[in-house]
C-alpha cells in the first residue's frame, strides 16, 4: 500500500493520496488546497485516481478538488448529510478571509457500510458525525482516515453549523474500539494509533 500525506493550505490541512503498489489505482482523500503538488505525487508514483473522497464538507478539505477531479476524471464522493457544508464551504472560506474557486457538485454519495476500492485496497465507510453531520471516516489495511473526528491528542471541534458534542461523542467511542494497532491518519496533525488515543487523548475523559 502506497501512503503520501501532504500539508496543504493555509490552516495546514493533511490531503492523502492511497494507493495500490500492484495495481496502481488509487484514491485522494481530502485534497484541500495546492492541487498542482497534489498531482505531482499522484504522477511521481505513476497512479491512477479512481476516486476522490471528501471526509467532510469544510472548505479546508475540498478546496482543491474540482482541480483534481478535472486533472483525473476521478469521482467526488462524501456524504450526503454534509451536502449543505459542502455547497456553504465558498462562503465558509470567505468568513475566514480565504478565496476558495467554485467547487463541483459531488458525482455521488457514500454511507455507512459502503465500500471503496482502490486496486486491490479496501476500505469501509463509516459514518461519524459530531464535527459535521456527514464527516465519515475510512477503516481498513490496518488503518483509519479520520478527516476531524479525532486527532492525536484531540477531536475536531463542534461548534460549526450542524457540529454536535454528543454525536461526536458517540463517534469518537466507535473509533476507540477498533483495534489498538490501528493507524490513524488525521485531517491536521500527526498520526497516531487507536492505543495511544485510548490512553491518552483528553477526550476519552468526556465519555466517562
């Protein structure tokens, strides 16, 4: 498995290119900002974008995709309940003081228990509301992407239209269950592991 993480954009958000080593198909996952680096890391590795998901629909995490997709002819897939963030996300840049260009209209939509593939990679969708109420996560090949459901050391924050403590709450015991060795690969900061986070993430004291 092909794993490339890239720091994009202003508020330092991780885009993630997945990709079979065999196969040569791929994912984007969250491609925020800088599309030009992004696509020199997909033809570096000589892969092909098959699909483009978007964790959640804040303008950090979509920013560049009408790029990529235009670039590859990749699908844009998210969930269907984040929809309303995702067509707020030029405004939502705008409050913030960025420029964000017109981003395409979603080609899909994914949902709890859907599978994406990428060559001969698998992963599971599942639904994990609290930061927005559409944020997934994807789970499989011994790893977790987590968009802002969960950080090291942290959770995405609730206080954005449509966030939710307790839904957060309940997606961030989901996540804590799967199994220890489980790498997580988060929309800003470094990575981490289930186990680390169950020891140490200030979280876990809200679910007591």
């Amino acid at each position: 498995m092909i794993i490339e993480k890239l720091v994009v954009g202003p508020l330092e958000e991780n885009t993630y290119i997945i990709g079979d080593g065999e196969t040569k198909q791929a994912i984007v996952v969250d491609p925020g900002d800088e599309p030009d680096r992004i696509m020199d890391l997909i033809k570096d590795n000589n892969l092909e974008v098959k699909v483009i998901i978007c964790t959640h629909g804040h303008f950090d995490h979509i920013g560049a995709a009408g790029d990529i997709k235009k670039e590859t002819g990749a699908k844009i897939l998210m969930h269907k309940e984040d929809i309303q963030t995702y067509e707020a996300a030029k405004d939502q840049a705008a409050f913030w003081g960025y420029d964000l260009d017109d981003i395409p209209q979603p080609d899909g939509f994914i949902e709890e228990g859907d599978t994406i593939q990428a060559g001969n990679l698998s992963f599971k969708v599942l639904h994990t509301p609290g930061h927005s109420p559409g944020g997934i996560c994807l789970y499989g090949e011994g790893i977790v992407v987590t968009g802002d459901t969960i950080f090291q050391g942290s959770v995405g924050r609730t206080d954005f239209p449509g966030g939710s403590i307790e839904e957060l709450k309940k997606s961030f015991r989901r996540l804590i269950e799967l199994p220890e060795e489980t790498k997580i690969f988060p929309g800003h900061g470094p990575e981490s592991t289930v186990g680390r986070e169950k020891e140490t993430n200030f979280f876990v004291n809200e679910l007591l």
